[in-house]
C-alpha cells in the first residue's frame, strides 16, 4: 500500500535526550497549545524517522516515504487533535516507551484527555490479561467468572463516550480487528479525538493495529551517543567507546553503568574491558548482550548481583513494588546481612540505588521498578543458573502440575498473574520439602487450596497469596514452621485469618487491602516473638488479638481501618468536648518496640490509649 506523508515544517534532527524532560516536556505543551493540529489530516498511514536518517527495507516491498522529524515535533504529532491510532515501531532499546511516557505525560499534564489508561504488555501477555489489566485501570470490576466478552463490553460501555488516552506499550498483538477485541472503540469513529499509542517490535503488531502515523525512532548520531554517554558518566571519556555501540540509548546508559563509580586513575582497564565488551560489530543485540553481562559482572557484591536477579520471578508485564520486593529480599535470604527489617530497607535501598545506577532497572513510578524486557532477556539464563527461574509462558487452565513446577523451579515457584482456576492442589504422592519460596500473587480465580497441600512443602519460608481470591486459609497453613513471610494483600474474599498460631518464625504479615477481613483469630500472634511487620490497613478490621509476645515488632500499620473499635469519653478542660480514644491491644505498649505506627485517614483519633 502506498504511504502518503503530510508535510511538516522545521525537521532538523535532534537526538531524544537533548535537554532535561522537564524542558522538553515544558516546551511541547507551549507549542500544541498554540498549535494542536500538527500538520494536515493524514488519508491513510503517514510513516516518519525521527532522530537521524531513514532505515532501508527491502527493494519487495512498497516503500512508504519517510520524513525526518525532531522528537519535539513527533511528541506534537503524537498529540494531534484527530482521533486516530499511533504507532512506534522499532527494535528494543530505542527509546520506543520513553517517547510514549513523554506523549502521556504531557496529554496529563495539558488535562487533554477526560480517561488515561497505560497498560504494559510482554510478549507472553494475552488477550485476555490485556483486557484485565485496561479494566483494572477504569476501576471495572471483572468478578472472578466474567467471560472477556462481557468485560469487552464493559470496556466499550465505560469508554464510548470519553475522550481516552490509550497507551499499549510493548505490545506483541497478531489479532486482526484487535481494537474491537479489547473493546476499544475506534478512535477514528468515535469523533471526540482520542487516541490509541502502541509500542511494538513487530511489523504485524503494526498491521493488526491500522495506524493513522507510524513513527519508527533512529539511532543516536555518534555525537548524540557521546553526550549522552558523558552526561551519564558526569565527566569526559573514551569518544571510540561509542562506535560500536550502534547509537542505542539502552546500549549507552549500559556502558555508562558498567564505567559508573571507578576513580578516573583506575579506568583505563575497565575501558579496555568496556572495548572487549563492545567487540566485533556483528549486530545490535550480540552488543547489548555483551554489555549487560558487562554491568552485571561490575556489580559490587554477589549480594545485588542475586537481588538483581530475583527481579526475574515477576512478571515481565508487571512493574515491581519496591516495598514488597524489600521485604522478599531479606526474609528469602538474599539480604543475610540485615538482622531487622529496618536494617534490611537501608541495605535494599542502597542496592536498588546501586541497581538503578548501572542501568539493569529503571523507576516505573509510585514505588515501583522496572527490568527492560531486552535486559530480561539477557540475563534469564543466567537467572536459571543461579535459581531464579522465569514463571513459564504456560497458562494453567486446571490444577498445577506441581511436580513439573518443582522439576522447573526448584526451590523458588513463581506463578503470579497466572490463570490458576479455583482449587490450588498437589500429588499426594510427592513431598516438596526443598521448595522455599511460592509465589502466586496475582491468581484472581484462585478461590481455594486443597487441605493437604501445605503438608507437602513444609520448608517454605515465603508464601504469597495477594491478590487471589481466597476465602479461608487451609488448616495445613500451621504445618509451616519455617514460614518467615506471609503475604495476603488485596485478598478482598478474606474474612478471617486463622490456623497461623503455630508459625513461631514469622517475621512479616501483610493483609493490606483485604476489605472484608473482620477478624484474627484470637491467639495467632501467642508464639511469634520475632514478629516485626503487621500491616492490616485497609482492612474491616474490629480488634487485635493480643501483641505481648510481639517482642520484635516494631511496624504495626492499621490506616484506614473504619472499623477499629474505639472507645468515647467526656474530657474537661475548662471546655467540654468528646475525644475518641483507640484502644490497641496488650502487649503494644509494653515491648517498647514499635516505632513506626501508622493510622488514621478514615480514623478520628484524640489520642491513643494502650
């Protein structure tokens, strides 16, 4: 088909980091608000590189006309007042999600749209977990048994009328019509001038999607690579480093973070490492490759090299919470030396910031963090090695295989986001004694587990449930002894907590989020002297069960619980007025040991009593 191209004014090419994002940022909301139109309506597909020069396609193909654009001039065409779909194509590292985060932060910013919805996508994400993951941002409540047709047409209902702003990121769709399978209406038809964003690698995502604009991002010129490099850096280095670096950005900020941190008298051997690193230009990725094992192997201690690692048993869809991420560090045993949970937040930090500052992840915002998918892919061999094995692209529609899983894994079970459906069981027959860790977080069908299957692991020392659909926990649970770590955020079916007196070793409780959770049962927290964390925010909390053996405990969150019991008294100062008092239980007070205690929010507290 051939590709017609509107023409655009003052196209000089700038690399994509020219300035701060602030400024870059500032400066496209003047401009689309003294001129939102952008250019001409486009008939069918306009294809336009930006950054640097055309890429070729093969003499086959009908070749579109490309135009070379600035990325400021590409944000503003993004951000047209047409409704139409907008499509950024080209290989990872490019910059491909930093432009759309751009686009979308300034579509918020300007207040340009009535609904913002950013769904992160993956290669083994499917239609049905991208249908969820866009009704989880509107707030559509899906149930446990909504069909995806039914929550495509919940989608359609909630959007019909709205301008929207869509951003599919990293997406990897070959369904023809994929719009009206997600229920997305058509930007085009719809006539309020919204707009679809997608990110992709692949030319068929392109096709699927029927885009308005193409944009297909270039690599840095030499000299962009160069600034990019020293800023990163913060001081002059090596021009050659970055002949062979194909003018990726990721690639760049790679090789910043393996030269991060070593004394300018000290650098000439890692620049020659850095230059065997870079090697024979055989082809983009064998590059990346190389760099990633670079920064990994300049990493300080083996300790962030495992804490990085561990990054791979979550979803590679998924940003990761900083907090939860912590806490898994140091009660998996990845942060041996941390003795206290406060202790372990100084060391995860420092670690995150080591991590950050080599490049292998990056902020996703709101306390959480990211791994690149091309640097995920580059290290799942590596994590395979050393024991952090990737959940597999399998969906289990029926009961876990268990023994697979156990074959697979070995001691760390990752399986969160997945489609468990209803009772979580396992063979009689086999034990799983040396399986550690078991995450299921994310398994919204998951409404039961089986009697007997804690029987069967009983070393596991990290159990997450969150976000599942549970609605009581198994007697079995008190079979684990070892258990260091129970995680039961956002069960919203959880109404009790129970059977978990005998698990004298737990050092962390989370049920943050579980709305209709009444009740623990009287006695639970009896044996468990090394208790540090019991987050019940969020909860229907009415009373605690007694603390006093909580010697350790020294964070105790309960925002947002309306329905803490308090007590109201008369106080006479010269002035009558009533003051709510909330009553914790015994044994708060008496350890001396919290010191972090969070409430309020939907609590009226005058003053607290214990």
């Amino acid at each position: 088909r051939l590709l017609a191209s509107p023409v655009f004014p003052s196209l000089s090419a700038v690399h994509p980091f020219q300035g701060t994002r602030a400024d870059l940022l500032s400066r496209l909301n003047r401009s689309t608000r003294a001129d939102k139109t952008g250019g001409v309506p486009v008939p069918a597909m306009a294809s336009y590189c930006c950054f640097r020069k055309p890429r070729t396609r093969l003499p086959s193909f009908t070749v579109p006309r490309y135009r070379l654009i600035t990325l400021h001039d590409m944000l503003c065409l993004i951000l047209r007042r047409e409704g139409e779909v907008v499509a950024i194509e080209g290989t990872g590292g490019l910059g491909k999600t930093w432009v759309a985060k751009a686009a979308f932060e300034t579509a918020r910013n300007s207040n340009r749209f009535d609904t913002y919805i950013w769904v992160s996508l993956s290669t083994s994400c499917s239609v049905r977990r991208c249908i969820e993951k866009i009704a989880i941002v509107l707030s559509i409540d899906i149930g446990e048994e909504l069909l995806s047709s039914r929550i495509r047409v919940m989608i359609k209902e909630h959007l019909v009328r709205r301008k929207f702003l869509l951003v599919l990121d990293n997406a990897y769709f070959v369904e023809e019509n994929i719009l009206r399978i997600l229920g997305i209406p058509c930007p085009r038809e719809q006539s309020l001038g919204s707009k679809v964003i997608v990110t992709t690698r692949t030319g068929r995502t392109v096709s699927v999607m029927d885009p308005a604009i193409l944009i297909s991002p270039q690599p840095l010129t030499d000299q962009a690579s160069y600034d990019l490099l020293r800023e990163k850096i913060g001081r002059d280095i090596d021009l050659g480093l970055v002949d062979n670096c194909f003018g990726m950005p990721l690639s760049i900020i790679l090789l910043a973070g393996a030269l991060c941190d070593v004394p300018e008298q000290k650098s000439s051997k890692l620049i020659s490492e850095a230059y065997v690193a870079l090697g024979p230009k055989i082809s983009v990725f064998a590059t990346m490759i190389r760099l990633v094992k670079l920064c990994y192997r300049r990493l300080p201690s083996d300790t962030a090299r495992h804490c990085f690692l561990y990054c791979l048993l979550f979803p590679d869809d998924e940003a990761i919470p900083v907090k939860d991420l912590i806490i898994l560090w140091k009660l998996d045993g990845i942060i041996q030396e941390a003795r206290h949970s406060h202790q372990a937040n100084c060391y995860g930090e420092e670690i995150l910031h080591v991590l950050l500052k080599h490049g292998l992840i990056h902020f996703e915002g709101d306390h959480h963090i990211r791994m690149h998918d091309v640097i995920r892919e580059t290290v799942s061999q590596l994590g395979r090695d050393n024991g952090y094995v990737e959940q597999p692209e399998k969906y289990f529609d029926n009961d876990i295989p268990f023994e697979y899983l156990l074959a697979k894994f070995g001691r760390r079970i990752s399986l969160m986001n997945n489609t468990v459906k209803e009772q979580l069981r396992a063979s009689p027959s086999h034990e799983f004694f040396s399986t550690w860790t078991l995450l299921l977080r994310g398994n919204r069908r998951m409404r039961t587990i089986s009697e007997e299957f804690f029987c069967r692991l009983g070393m596991l020392r990290v159990l997450d449930l969150s976000f599942t659909a549970i609605r009581i926990l198994p007697q079995s649970i008190s079979g684990l002894y070892y258990l260091r770590l129970l995680l039961l955020v956002g069960c919203e079916y959880l109404e009790e907590i129970q059977h978990i007196g005998s698990l004298g070793m737990l050092e962390a409780l989370s049920a943050s989020g579980c709305g209709s959770l009444k009740r623990v049962e009287c006695g639970s927290f009896d044996r468990m002297r090394l208790l540090e964390i019991l987050d019940l925010s969020g909860t229907s909390i009415e009373c605690l069960p007694s603390l006093a053996a909580c010697m350790a405990l020294n964070q105790l969150a309960l925002q947002d619980c309306a329905f803490l019991k308090s007590e109201q008294t008369m106080e006479t100062d010269h002035k009558s007025y009533d003051t709510e008092f909330i009553r914790f239980p015994y044994g708060v007070s008496k350890t001396g040991a919290v010191s972090n205690l969070q409430i309020g929010t939907n609590l009226v507290c005058g003053s607290l009593k214990m």
